[in-house]
C-alpha cells in the first residue's frame, strides 16, 4: 500500500479546499470500499481526508413533505429511521438488503452511492482494465459476466476498445434513490451546486474510469428525498446468487400510484444491470396512464428490457439477466397493486 | 522491470529505488476498557493496531477484505469490521474485543450461551461471531430492522430467520451455523 497522510479537517469547506487541491487526495467516509481498495492498490492515494465529522449525521424533515439525509448518517441508522420505514420502504429495504449488519454501520449515506464496481477484473490490478487503468482494455469481454450489465452496453462489445467497459454498479441504496427522484447536495471547490440522483452516476461512454459526474474534490454533503405523492406505493425486490450478504444480479425500485384501476404514477430503477442505477423511463412511459394489470407489467418491462444486450462469457453468459429483470419488474408491481 | 513500487529488478540484482516513506499518526484508543497510546503508519488497520501492536489475538484476520467478519469488533458501541477501519481515522475511539466482554472474569451472556449450545467448532470465527451477536442484540434493542422483517413500520422479534440474516455477515467454515442461531436466540432472552 502506498503510503499516505491523513487529514482530518473540522468542516466541509476546509475538506474540499484539501481535496481539491491535491490531484491524489481522496475523501475517506465509511472507508468500507476504499480501504479495500488501498490494500488492493485498486486505490493509490497521497492523501486521505476523512469527512465522516464535517457533514451532517442527521435526517431532517423537509419543509416540502419530504426528507434531507445528511451525508454522514450511517445506512444502518437511516434504514431504522422510521421516517423512512414508514414514508419511503423502499429505500430502508434496499439498504436492509445491502452488506452485512456491521458494514452497513460503517456505510454512510454519501458514500454509499460512490462505492465502485465489484467488477473481478477492476478490483485485480493485474488485469487489463479501462476503469482501472484507461485504455488497457476491458478482461470482463467474453469473460465472467454473471455480474455485469445488459443495458447500455453494445451487442458485442470489442475487448480491446479503450473506451469498452461493462462493469455494473453495485449499491442497492442508489437504485431506490433513483426511482425516489432524490437530489444531491453537492459542494466543491467552486461552491455549492444541486443535482438530481440520476444525474450523479453516468454510463462508461468516453471514460470508463470515470463512475460519476462529481469534480474531483467535490463533496455529497446532503441527499434529499422529496415528499411522495398521497396514495404512491413503493418497493424493493433484490435477486441475488445467496439469500443475504451478496450482490444483486438484479434489483427493482419501484413507485407506483393506482387510481381508478389505472397507473397515476410510476418509477422504476434496476440495479445489477448496468453501469449506473437504471431509471427504467421506457416501462414508465408504457405504464403511466394505462390498466394497472399484470400483461400491462409485462408488456412495459418487456419494452425496458427490449434495448438489452447479452453478455457472452466464460460462465455462460448473462442473457438470464433480461427474463430476470423482466420477471422481477412485474412481480413488483404486482406486489405493490395486490398487497393490502 | 518494475516489481512494486519504487523496486526495481535490474538484471540480477534487486534495487530499492526510492521507496515513499512511511507516514505516521499518533492515537489514542481505549481497548478493552483500557486506554493505550500508539504511534502507527497512517495506513495500519485497527484489525493489525489490535493484533500486531497490542497483542490482542481475539480479533482474526480472516479474509482482511471485509467479506468474512471474523476481525468483527465494537467500535464505540456497534460492531464493525476491524479490517476495513484505518486505526489513524478513530483517535479517541472505544474498541470491544471479545477478549473484554468478560466483566470479573464473568463470561457476557453471549459468551456462555455459545458454550452451553456448542455453537463451534474449531472456534477461528468465534470471537467474531460473538461481538456480532452482541451488536445484533443491541440493535434488536433499538428496534432497527432488517431484510426479513416483514412490517418496517412495527417491532421485530428475534425469530431464528431474523438471527440468520443478521448473522449473515459472519462466516463460518466449519459450518456450525445451526448451534450458532439458538445461542444468540438464548442469550438474548437472557438480556
């Protein structure tokens, strides 16, 4: 492991003028990824700044109805909230379904949604990897890609391209931030900016090496969670390879609002399937407005899904993702129309 | 050809070029309910500060990737993987070990209940699996929930299902999982 100074600072300002102005400085929350990643040397940092005391471990009532999370809350607590398990299910059941109980007490909000692939091949240093060292490659092509994506990736995705990467993001908690329309608080160098939750994690196009739109020394400070419409009903469904402590080899969020046996509302993310927390607009807009029935589930999450493209591989591949992700949107919606 | 960082093989020889220094930080913890000063390099987990500096065993470097819970201690009050901590990050922090969980040579009620169910076997996960346990009665406590708690809005009760997923993060490889789950069942209600 790279040696490394330490610094922590007493506020938000003074730790991202301390980022910002070191190119190798990174920020150290719940330190759960990154200080694997120092061990593995997947992270080679010069400097590590730890936030876990210059943002707020609070989650306030918004005045819209809804909830502000601040970046330093730990997933355990905010999944406890009852503010949450009451007001927002889906968000406490994806990060109940994350990790295990003691990481889950290091995790915090802020950092959560920044963890990084589990992708084997980035987390090998040995590998040809574009997100761990851009342009060597991608060893994931026709390799094992029981865990990686099926949307927003190409058909027959060319391992030697610089810019080829099928790497899946790995937190459950960002896939019900995404179908909840959070925002995140952002502060940097430069000052504050707001962005929404869909907006933060971008697909690999043009730099693999890069999971988010955040500047380098750029600090989550707050993520918020507007109030949801009277009547929405929410849900998170995770399938995975063990029935706890692994990773999703799909996930669905959803919101859903029925009136008058129609769709009102509608929102839906999937997880496990691709680069970033997948906001599913296409099932949306089959959705909204139409029969709340079971063939009208299915014919969404068959138009979602309809843009997918299976990954060859070693271990078969992962074509069994898109009946999955199909299967599973529909048992989800079916869930939140039949439950009383 | 470049070997690790700053080592260097030129020919037969092996050359150290210019290998960065080391930084250190001194902390303070209090371990066990006993307060040690330490200097240590910045990048030394609390699982080494415990095991390598202190000489406090109890805490096992399993997999040192966060994937096993066998390093599981409490880190002020709740437990944590002591393998994903940098010491250097929690100066002035209380650590549990399940060596100080025993008060006057008194085994916690976890302790006891992991002998009187035999809820081992070659005991490498035990002290693990014990600070785990001791976390998950805390939180039960509190009334945190978990993945298989069918109401979020209402109290879970520590059914064997509840016990094993919040057990989840701790492995065990002799598999003794099924002694494991009634041992936390009854010392919980013996809290």
């Amino acid at each position: 492991m790279r040696p490394f100074t330490f610094a922590r600072p007493a506020e938000a300002d003074e730790a991202v003028r301390t980022v910002a102005r070191d190119p190798e400085a990174v920020f150290l929350a719940g330190g759960t990824n990154l200080v694997d990643h120092l061990r593995l040397g997947v992270a080679r940092p010069s400097l590590v700044v730890d936030i876990r005391t210059v943002t707020s471990r609070e989650v306030r009532d918004a005045s819209d109805g809804g909830l502000s999370i601040g970046a330093a809350v730990t997933n355990s607590e905010l999944a406890a909230d009852r503010r949450v398990r009451e007001r927002y299910p889906v968000l406490a059941q994806a990060l109940l379904s994350g990790a295990s109980g003691q990481l889950r007490n290091m995790a915090t909000s802020g950092g959560n949604p920044l963890q990084r692939t589990r992708c084997v091949y980035f987390q090998d240093v040995t590998m040809p990897c574009n997100k761990q060292a851009p342009g060597s490659g991608c060893s994931a092509i026709g390799g094992y890609t029981r865990y990686h994506a099926v949307l927003g990736v190409p058909a027959a995705p060319d391992a030697g391209d610089p810019e080829t990467c099928i790497a899946t993001h790995p937190s459950d908690m960002a896939v019900a931030l995404a179908a909840l329309d959070a925002r995140v608080q952002l502060r940097g160098p430069d000052g504050n900016r707001e962005i929404a939750f869909t907006e933060l994690h971008r697909l690999p196009d043009g730099d693999p090496s890069r999971d988010t739109v955040l500047h380098h020394g750029e600090l989550i400070t707050a993520i918020d969670l507007p109030a949801l419409p009277a009547g929405a009903r929410t849900a998170y469904r995770k399938v995975r390879d063990r029935a706890s402590y692994a990773f999703a080899l799909v996930s669905v969020a959803a919101v859903l609002r029925v009136a008058d046996g129609r769709v009102a509302d509608v929102r839906l993310a999937l997880g496990g399937v691709a680069h970033k927390p997948w906001r599913a607009a296409r099932a949306e807009e089959a959705l909204r407005g139409q029969p709340a029935t079971e063939a009208g589930f299915r014919v969404a999450a068959e138009a979602e899904l309809a843009a997918a493209q299976p990954q060859s591989g070693l271990d078969g591949g992962n074509g069994f993702k898109i009946p999955l992700a199909t299967r599973t949107i529909v048992a989800v919606l079916r869930q939140l129309t039949t439950e009383a | 050809m470049l070997v690790a960082e700053g080592l260097r093989v030129d020919g037969d020889s092996l050359r150290v070029a210019s290998v960065p220094a080391a930084v250190e930080a001194e902390i303070t913890l209090q371990v066990d309910g006993r307060a040690v000063r330490l200097t240590i390099d910045t990048r030394t987990s609390l699982l080494d500060a415990l095991r390598e500096r202190l000489g406090n065993t109890s805490p096992k470097k399993g997999c040192d990737h966060g994937q096993c819970g066998a390093c599981t201690v409490l880190l002020d009050g709740e437990r944590v993987l002591s393998c994903l901590t940098l010491a250097v990050a929690h100066d002035g922090g209380e650590v549990t070990t399940a060596d100080g969980l025993a008060v006057d040579g008194a085994l916690h009620p976890v302790q006891q209940a992991f002998i009187d169910y035999d809820a081992f076997q070659c005991g490498y996960c035990t002290p693990g699996q014990i600070c785990s346990a001791v976390g998950v009665l805390r939180e039960a406590e509190r009334g945190w929930p978990s993945h298989v708690t069918a109401d979020l809005t209402g109290d879970a009760e520590l059914t064997d299902a509840e016990i094993a997923e919040r057990m989840s993060g701790n492995l065990c490889r002799c598999g003794a999982y099924m002694n494991i789950v009634p041992a936390v069942r009854a010392a919980g209600g013996a809290r």
